[in-house]
C-alpha cells in the first residue's frame, strides 16, 4: 500500500481527550468542594499542582491549580500551569486564553511565548504568531524558540519565504544552531529539495546526533527517496528519543507501511495510542492496519387660558377634529412642552397628511428636543419648497452640513446665492459649508471678507466667532468676541460666547468668575448652566460638575452636548465601560452624528480597545472621508496594531487631504516617522512650515527632527535664525541646548539649560536634562545648587522634589532621599504613590527591615501586579524570615519579570530557605552561566556552592 491513500495534520485532534479532560473540569468544583473546605493558600495548591504536573499527574494538578486560581484568579503562576495542562490535553483554545491572559497582566513574554505559540498552532491561527509583536521582548535564547515557531507556522500556511526568512535570521545570529538548521531542512522538503535537506540536516545531526526532530526529517528525507530502510533506522532512533511525539510516530508508521511492514506499524501505532488516545491520524492508520491483519411659553395668560379649555376636552373630540392637536401642539411648543408638542403634530399630520406648515413646527420642536436626525427627515422633503423662504432654507442647509450630509447643501446653497445674491446670512453658510467640506482656507477667507465689509454686524461677529472657535483658531475668535463684547458690553449671550473663548484660552479661573456673574442675572440660562459644568470640570471638580449635569439633563434629557460632557467626566474617572455605553445610548438616534462617534472613538482608544476603535474610525471616515483628523487616527490604530501597509495608505492620505493644513502636515511628518521614513517626515513638517514660517512650534518641531536625524548643520542653520528673531524665548533656547547636546558639547547644553532655569524656575523639563548630563559627567555641584533652590523656593511641587530625591538614590545620600521621599508621601502629592513606597521600602532594607515590611505591604496593596513592587515584598518577607509568604509573590514577581538577575537570585533564595534546593540550583546555574553582571552575583555564587556542598555531604553521608 501506498503511504499517500490517507492523509493527516499534525493538529488533528479527536474529542476523545478533550471530553475526558472537560469530565474533569466540570467535576472539580464540586471535588475542590469536599478535598479543600479549609481555606487554602493559592501558592500551597500552586506547588502541589506543580509536584503532580511534573509528575504527570495532569487530573491532580488540575484540581490543585483550580483551586488556586479559586483562590486568586490573578496568580499568574497558577495560569501558567493551567494553561500548560490545557495545552498537554489538546485544549488549544482554553491554553491560548489563560497564556493571553498572562501577556495582558504583564506576565513574563519569555516565559510563556512558546506555550502560547503552541496553542496558536493547535487553533491553527498562524497569521498571528507570524505578526507577533513581542520580539524586542524576547531574551536571545526565547528569540529564537520564537523564530522557530514562526517558521513552523509559515510552513504550515505554505509561505516557504516566510519559514526561511525566520530561521535564516536565527542562523544569523547562531551559525550553528540546530533549530535553525532543522528548520530550513523542513522547508527544503516541502520544495522537494532533497540535496539540500539532506545537506542542512547532516550538518545539524553532525552538532548533536541525539536530536529527535534531526533523525525524524533525516528519516522523510529517506522516505521520500524511496530509502525505507534507511529511514526506518533514523524514524526508529527518533521514536526512541520521543515515543510520546504523534508527529514522529505518524512517520515511522507510514514508513513502515510503505513496506508492508504492517505488524510493525501496529505495534508503534498502538503504542502512541497508549498515550495519545485522541490522535485522529494513529485512530485511522490503527483501523486501516487492523482490517489489513484480521484489526442599546409662551407666558400671556391667553395661552395658558386656551391651555386650560384643551385640558378639559375629551379625548374622542381630538380624535374626531384633527384641527385641535394642531392648536394642543402650538400650545405646548409655546410653553416649551416639546414631548407633548410633539405627540400633537405628529397625530395631526398623520391625520391630515404632509404639509410644509407642519413640517416646520414639527422641525422646530425636533431642533427643541436635540433632534436633528427627526427634524432634517421632515424638512428635506419639502426642499423645493423652502427655497422661497431664505431663513428656513438655511435652517435646512445647516441641517444638512451638522448631519453629515453637506453633498445635499451645496446644490441648496448655490440656489440660494442665486436667488439672494445679497444675503448676509446666505453668504454666512456659503462660507460654513466650506469649512465643512474640509476647503477652510477658502472658508475662513470668504467669513474674514464678510468681516471687513460689514465689522459691526452681529450676525457676521457672531459666526465669525463660533466658527474660529470651533476650529481652535483662538486669536482670529479673540478678535471677533471682543468687538462684540465692546457693542454689546451687557448682552448675556455675548458674555456666555467670551465665557466659552476664556475656556478655550484655558483662562478657566476667569471663565468660571465671569459665569457666576452671568448666572447671577440670569440664573435659568440653559447655554451658561453648561459652560459652568464645563468649567468645573476643567477646574477637576468633577463632583459639581455632574451634579450640575444631572439638573440639565432633567431639563433637556436629549441635550447632546450635556449627555457628551457628563459621558467624558465618566471616561476620564476611568468608568471606561459605563461611558461607552452612555455614548452608545445616545448614538441610538444619533447613529450618524460625528460628535458621538468621535466621543465613542475616545472612549475605545482610552482602553486599547483597537478593534472596536477601528469599527468607529472607518464609519467616522465614511461620514467625514476627507477629515484629517479621522484619518490621521485611523492611521495611528492601523499602527498600534501593526497594520503598516494600511497605516502608510492613511498617512499618504493625510497629505493629500491636508496639504493646505499644518497641523495635518505635521501629524503626517510624525507618522512617516514612527513608520520609519525620514525623508518623507522632514519633507511634511518642512512643507507645514512652509505655510506658516512664523509659527515657532512648528519651526522648532522642524529643527529637532532635523536633528534626531543627524542632520546638525541644517539644525544649526535653522536655530541660528529663529535665535535672531527670538532671542529671549526659552524654547529657541532648549532647542539650541539639545543640539549642543546632540553635537556632544555637554559643557556648553548645561550652561544652556542653566540659563533657562535661571529665567523660569518651573522649567522642568531642562531641569531633568540637567539630571541628565550630570549622570554623564556634568557638575553636580552646580545641578545641586539648582535644584535644591527650586525645592526651596517651591517646596510644595511634586517634581523638582521627586528629582532631587532620586538624585540622593543613585548618586548622593540615601538618608536625604528617605527624607525627600517621605515629605512627598506626607504632601499626597505623587502621582504614583506605590512606586514612592516601594522606592522607600528599597530605601529602609538595609537601616530598618520594619519600616521597609510597612512601605512595601502598602505598595502591595495598592498596585499588587507591579513586577517591582512584587519584588520588594517578595524580597523583605524572605528578608524577615517569612519564606512561605514570599515564595508566590517572588514567582509572580519572576514570571512579570524573568530577566531581572536579582529577583531571580531572590527567588532562588528563597526555594533554598524552603527545602526547595533542586528547583533553587536550575535558577542560580542559568543566572551564574550568563554574562549578566548583577548586584547579588556574588551572593548566589556563595548560595550555590552551599547548596552544592550540602547535596554533596548528603551523597557521602547515603
């Protein structure tokens, strides 16, 4: 028989072990229940889990790491274990998730990468360990266990250039490295280069001709030219070394088939059953054998009379005479009942049919409720209608452009300029409809026209106003809201519009005085009552900012803008879900709103939610699909998730949409930056500046990345000339210090920064390059006596005080650290107060190990997953004696972080100190084999002979 009549995968798997192993987990609450109703620690289940894992014990380690988990679903060891039980019992897609979840909780990369890609295999989702983003992760040993796997998954997905891509990279860092070598053997196979297989694969057996994967392709090779015998030495060799492997006992039966060697094939067939029950190929290959050998007001009292009479009419009236649910509507939309009114019109129109005059009042009560999605659904019908009515004709126009439907104002607005070629108001959203269809420099120049023709005209003040400010073009708004201020000193919508300009400044403290005046007048203002809200909320009194809210929205529950402040002070507390689902309650009628959408997009951005994100941004470019802003975010999440190809199409997209905007221009310089294309980055900022040669930012965002890319001349050229024209201004100064800095004149960027300090104290962050170039060498004398003057003339800020602190760590007085410390944890003033205490726990190891189980027990509780924090507690509860405490925190501790030599001198410390000498030892003979230079070298060198002479005098004494 031929080995081709049947086919296999070597991820085939039958339910056989899956069900015996789900039997087990949906037993083992209730078994945990009886074995485990004393509370337990989750590191004594986790070491006993792990004692019945290595031996093979699957079932006991189950239940045990189950219970730990119940214990603390966050032990990280304890996932990792359970994730390798499921990846042992074929579980691929329980494995991938608990090894996920390990990734996501900052566990270790190199210590779950290969399980993971494991998982990743058996779910065959290849494409995503091909597009793995851990790499710079990855120790060099893990690299290339990484780099292998990716070139397994490539051959499986039958991209062979991928497959030697990865394991050419391995061999270029390691000639001789034998997975590299196998694995390039591997793909020579696939293409039927038998030469050069065979070439590979003796080279790698000639390095270690025990290896079973060596011998197993060594053996295909033979196979598949028609050597059987042969193969069946080198299959036979490989089945020895790894009986357990379905993949070599696959090959070996077909070889042995291949020469009817069919009780052979039994034998290893039934073997490998044995102990994978489930191999879907060795089922089929053992049937085949078998049958082979016989086997989500109006305030006049007259309307409040005709009120009154309607009250008291009975419902079949209205039924009978449409006419009086008109006249019940217009009553209520005159008291400002709009749901009523709205009930009202509705009914009559239903009642007698579409009319332009119940159009309009319907359309206004819609605009009343905050429905512009209802009101433009009634109105555009009767377009053509509109058009001899220039007032409600723009009323449809701005419906149009807020809707997302500027396409159906511009035949609108072209009518209408013909029709009132005069018409301020015409010529108003003429230039409106400009800035929306993304030609703002053609827009903004027809409103600045409108503003020299006519400069005291409050309609052109007003839009010129709103216009410009919604644009952020702060001093062109400034100019048109104080000529208004100044024709109209006591006008409340006037103040409520400087209100909102003094936010948009960030003068909030003026904002908030000038709105207490406002309401003090007119205390019912609805426009005022939320720039308040607004303001306290900029002034972090979030608070009173919601409870403000709150009373709005009681008023006006569909007030978009109050629904949007109220979701972003959720977003911002951190309430990331709750504020989601507030935006998505508004979207509900919204669906098609830009605000909405964009608010929803921040929410998903503020949680790394890039795949929803990207739902959002690709319906927000849909709606705006030549709005700079969408598409310099869409390229950004195209980035974060490593689509480069697409982000490079968006960011060539930004160009084109925004070459007339700098600030497009300059988001595009930074994208072909990250995207690694220096020439086009420069060419964009260099164009952004082009068309603003006297913005200095962008002057200075120019210079420096001329010199981030060691272009020092044109850096210095550029400097010289913006120093000629601003000669006192601090950031030209910073600037010129970081290019002396990039030249390395050290000397000469500190008497710089020195220079700035001098000017303003509160310049941090050229006091932290002065920190800097001290570590390089600078005085710290001078750096001293700048720096503690700032703390001493500004004692209550956070950062100078932090700096000086760490500078003691490092370099100066330990005790004067702990001091400065100290005044910044009684001050409440650090941003992250567990690295305070877990800096101060460091600080009192050696001088008060009391003091230093207090600062760390506090770390600990307030960020329990911080790899730094898990290593200080780990460390001063061994420290004080308290080996079994500290056992799973140092484990977690190293799995966050198996790189850092001294948590894992610390771990095996602390095995040691447990009995634990075996487990202890592996540690220490990787940790001392490296090159690492640590702190606690000698001390695990001095650990490792004593547990060497122990098991030693054990070995005599036996």
């Amino acid at each position: 028989m031929q080995h081709s009549k049947y086919l296999y995968d070597s991820n085939d798997l039958s339910m056989n072990r899956k069900y015996r192993f789900a039997r087990i987990i949906a037993f083992t609450p209730f078994l945990a229940l009886f074995l485990f109703s004393a509370e337990a620690h989750e590191s004594d289940d986790y070491e006993k889990a792990l004692q019945a894992f290595n031996k093979s014990e699957y079932e006991e380690a189950y239940i045990h790491v189950r219970n730990s988990l119940q214990q603390n679903p966050n032990y990280l060891p304890a996932k990792i274990l359970i994730g390798q039980l499921f990846l042992k019992n074929g579980l691929y897609e329980e494995a991938y998730i608990e090894f996920s979840e390990v990734l996501e909780n900052d566990g270790d990369v190199n210590l779950v990468v290969e399980p993971w890609g494991r998982s990743l295999i058996g779910m065959r989702d290849y494409q995503q360990i091909i597009d793995f983003d851990y790499a710079k992760k990855l120790t060099p040993v893990k690299l290339n266990k990484w780099l292998s796997l990716r070139g397994e998954a490539c051959i499986l997905m039958r991209t062979y250039t991928c497959a030697e891509e990865s394991f050419n990279e391995i061999l270029r860092k390691d000639g001789v490295n034998i997975d590299g070598l196998n694995g390039l053997a591997a793909v020579a196979i696939k293409q039927e280069d038998y030469i050069k297989a065979s070439e590979l694969v003796d080279k790698a057996l000639s390095l270690n001709n025990e290896s079973a994967v060596a011998l197993d392709i060594k053996g295909q090779i033979l196979r598949q030219q028609g050597q059987f015998d042969e193969a069946i030495i080198y299959l036979t060799r490989a089945f020895s070394l790894q009986p357990e492997n379905p993949v070599i006992s696959k090959h070996l039966v077909d070889a042995y088939i291949s020469i009817s060697d069919f009780n052979s094939a039994m034998h290893v067939a039934q073997k490998t059953l044995n102990q994978t029950p489930d191999d879907i190929f060795l089922m089929f290959a053992s049937g085949w054998l078998a049958e082979q050998l016989p086997s989500v007001q109006d305030e006049t009292s007259q309307i409040d009379k005709v009120a009154e009479r309607l009250s008291g009419l009975p419902d079949e009236l209205f039924a009978a005479e449409p006419s009086l649910r008109y006249l019940r509507g217009m009553v209520a939309f005159l008291k400002e009942q709009y749901e009523s009114a709205r009930e009202d019109f509705l009914a009559y129109q239903a009642a007698v049919g579409e009319n332009i005059q119940t159009a309009l009042l319907l359309g206004k009560t819609y605009l009343a409720l905050d429905d512009e999605k209802s009101a433009l659904a009634v109105l555009e019908i009767h377009e053509s209608k509109l058009h001899g009515d220039v007032s409600h004709a723009l009323l449809l126009a701005g419906l149009y452009i807020t809707q997302g439907k500027s396409f159906k104002a511009v035949p609108l607005i072209e009518a209408l300029e013909t029709r009132y070629p005069e018409s301020i108001d015409v010529r108003l959203m003429a230039s409106r409809l400009l800035i929306e269809r993304r030609r703002a420099k053609e827009g903004f120049e027809a409103l600045d026209t409108l503003l020299e023709d006519f400069p005291e005209s409050r309609p052109v003040l007003t839009a010129h106003a709103i216009a410009n400010m919604q644009a952020s073009r702060i001093n062109a708004a400034a100019k048109s809201v104080e000529q208004l201020s100044s024709l109209y000193p006591d006008d409340i919508s006037v103040m409520n519009m400087k209100s909102g300009l003094l936010i948009l400044q960030n003068r909030v403290t003026e904002a908030h005085e000038l709105l207490d005046k406002i309401l003090q007048d007119s205390p019912d203002l609805f426009a005022a009552r939320f720039n308040k809200a607004n303001v306290l909320f900029r002034l972090g009194r979030s608070d009173e900012a919601k409870a403000l809210l709150e009373k709005l929205l009681e008023l006006k529950p569909a007030h978009i803008q109050s629904n949007l402040l109220f979701a972003r002070i959720t977003l911002v507390e951190g309430r990331y879900d709750d504020a989601i689902r507030m935006y998505r309650r508004l979207a509900l009628n919204n669906k098609d709103s830009v605000a909405i959408n964009a608010a929803i997009l921040s929410a998903y951005l503020s949680k790394n939610d890039y795949a929803e994100a990207l739902v959002i941004l690709k319906k927000l470019n849909r709606l705006e699909p030549e709005n700079p802003q969408h598409i310099a975010q869409l390229a950004q999440v195209y980035l974060k998730t490593g689509q480069r190809e697409l982000a490079s199409i968006e960011v060539n997209k930004l160009g084109l949409v925004g070459k007339e905007t700098p600030s497009a221009l300059a988001a595009q310089s930074q994208f072909w930056l990250a995207l690694g294309d220096n020439d086009k980055a420069l060419q964009s900022i260099r164009s952004a500046h082009q068309l603003v040669p006297n913005n200095i930012e962008l002057h200075l965002q120019w210079i420096a990345l001329l010199i981030s890319t060691s272009q020092v001349t044109n850096a210095n050229t550029e400097l010289e000339m913006l120093r000629k024209t601003h000669p006192d201004n601090l950031r030209v100064i910073f600037k010129q210090a970081e290019l002396a800095q990039a030249q390395g004149q050290n000397g000469k960027a500190f008497a710089l920064y020195q220079s700035i300090m001098n000017a303003d104290a509160t310049y941090d962050l050229a006091l932290a390059k002065l920190y800097t170039l001290v570590t390089q060498g600078e005085s710290s004398e001078a750096f001293l006596a700048i720096i503690e003057k700032v703390v001493s003339s500004q004692p209550e800020r956070y950062f100078p005080r932090s700096l000086l602190a760490q500078y003691h760590f490092y370099y100066g007085d330990e005790k004067v650290a702990i001091e400065h410390y100290e005044t910044i944890l009684e001050a409440n003033s650090a941003p992250n107060r567990f690295a305070l205490l877990n800096r101060l726990a460091e600080l009192h190891i050696k001088i008060d190990i009391d003091k230093s189980i207090e600062y760390s027990t506090q770390a600990y509780a307030l960020e329990p997953q911080d790899p730094n924090v898990l290593a200080t507690y780990g460390w001063v509860l061994a420290l004080n004696g308290e080996f079994e405490k500290s056992l799973p925190i140092m484990r977690d501790a190293y799995l966050r972080n198996a790189v850092s030599a001294d948590i894992r001198y610390h771990l095996a410390y602390t095995l040691h100190h447990l009995g634990q000498n075996e487990e202890a030892s592996e540690h220490l003979e990787e940790l001392l084999e490296s090159s690492a230079n640590f702190s606690e070298r000698s001390n695990a060198e001095r650990l490792k002979d004593k547990i060497q002479s122990a098991s030693d005098a054990t070995s005599k004494t036996s």
